[in-house]
C-alpha cells in the first residue's frame, strides 16, 4: 500500500467533521450536566475560588514585602 497524500487528507477531513458533528451534538448536554454540578456544589466551589484567592493575595503581599 502506497502513501496517497489526497486520500490521507479526506480522511483526516472526515475524522474532523465527525468530531465536530459529536461536540456539537452534546454540546448542551454536556452544559446541563456541568451547569446543574455548579448549581449543587456553588458552596463548595465558591470557598475553593475565596480560598485561592486569598493566598494568591498574601503570597502577592510577601513578595512586595521581600521586595523592599
């Protein structure tokens, strides 16, 4: 078997148009899924983001300290 260079790209076209076809299919579901996740965990989620932040701040403030 050769090498077609024409038949390798159609191919590769193909798997590309099949992969967009799937995302764009569950594509809301996939939003739903995750939207309802966020809706029952915002707690949980919203004490990791406060908590992230919080020492994104004072690791920001250690430098400013070490720097002067």
């Amino acid at each position: 078997m050769v090498y077609d260079k024409e038949k390798y790209q159609q191919y590769r076209e193909a798997v590309r148009a099949a992969q967009r076809r799937y995302y764009q299919k569950n594509k809301e579901r996939l939003l739903a899924v995750q939207k309802k996740y966020d809706d029952e965990h915002r707690d949980q989620i919203r004490q990791r983001h406060m908590k992230y932040s919080k020492s994104k701040l004072e690791t920001r403030i250690e430098l400013q300290d070490d720097d002067e």
